[in-house]
C-alpha cells in the first residue's frame, strides 16, 4: 500500500481502501490455494482437486454465497471442501435416479437463492440480482446435463456435488446458523442500475 501510496497519490481514501481490500482478498486467496494445492500433491489427488475447484467455480462465480468471517475459518473449510469433496466423488457411485433428484433439487434452490450477497458486497442493483439469478440457474442446469452425459464417475460427481455444496454456501439457513445477515442488499434503498 505504501507503493500504491506513493505513485497515486492524487487517489482519495475510499480508493486506498478498496485498492487494499482487492489486495489483501488476493493474498488471501493466492496462500489457500497453495496450501490446498500442496496438500493435494501430498495426497497424490491433486488433479482431482483441480477438476473440483474449476467446476465449483462455474456456478459460485455467478451465485456468490457464504464467506468467513476470518481468514483461519476460510482455509479450514475451504481446505476440508476442495480436498473432502475430490475424495468422496473418486469413491462414490450415484445412481442415475440420485444424480437426477439432487439435480433437479439444486437448480431449484439455486433458483430461489442466487445470487447470494455479504455484508461487505451487496448486490444492491436490482437488475444484477436478476441476471445473476439467471445466469446461476442456467450454470446450474448445464451442470446437471453435463453430470448425466460425461461417462467419468469423477467428473459426473464433481458436477452435481459442486452444486450441493454451492446450495449450502448461498443457503439463509446455513447464514443464520453462522450468524451472518443474508440478503444484505436489503439495506439499501433497491436501485435498479
């Protein structure tokens, strides 16, 4: 920040903090996924995790969710998420009916809930809520297509279980049970840009 500091200094304080909150999420995010990726080296999974944290990424992009509250919390669960989740899709088998009810549950549910915002990041617009809503809902349902088509157990796995696990991160009651406020947006008065 002092670099940032020194060669901008015509920028106010609110750039400065948001310039340092990128920089500081950034970090963060750069340390967890060198220390999942290690982990998963050591456990000789690693390009199972990799398949895992892209196609979990497909549908999180779009529908947001859950963040901890503190960074220790964030790379306990994210570290028992990407590397938990890979082993239980190597070793389970679901069966054609399964994939199907989890599926259509999913889409529902991402359906109902996404976008979901953070206190920190709310999704005030209106018109971004719908076309997040939108656009998470389709993710959803190119999963669950691409889930039934792909014939690697693995892959097929990854995507419905990606799904389940983005519906507890944009759950209210997985929110409330972290007392964290959902639907922040709702503080604002509702724009529409």
């Amino acid at each position: 920040m002092d670099f940032v500091r020194k060669y901008n200094p015509e920028k106010s304080e609110t750039d400065f903090e948001i310039i340092q909150y990128g920089l500081e999420g950034f970090y963060l995010m750069i340390t967890k996924i060198v220390i999942i990726l290690l982990l998963s080296i050591i456990l000789g999974i690693w390009k199972e995790v990799i398949i895992f944290l892209f196609v979990y990424n497909l549908i999180r992009t779009p529908s947001f969710g859950l963040h901890a509250t503190k960074s220790w919390i964030c790379l306990v669960s994210s570290t028992s998420i990407f590397i938990g989740i890979p082993i239980l899709c190597m070793h389970i088998t679901m069966p054609f009916f399964v994939k199907g009810i989890i599926g259509i549950i999913s889409v529902l549910f991402i359906l109902k809930n996404a976008p979901a915002d953070t206190y920190k990041r709310p999704i005030v617009s209106k018109k971004r809520r719908k076309i997040y809503k939108i656009i998470s809902t389709v993710v959803a349902i190119i999963m669950v297509i691409i889930a039934f088509i792909v014939k690697d157990q693995f892959i097929s796995n990854s995507f419905i279980m990606a799904l389940v696990v983005q519906n507890f991160m944009i759950s209210p009651l997985v929110y409330h049970i972290f007392k964290l406020p959902y639907a922040n947006y709702k503080r604002y008065a509702v724009g529409t840009v």
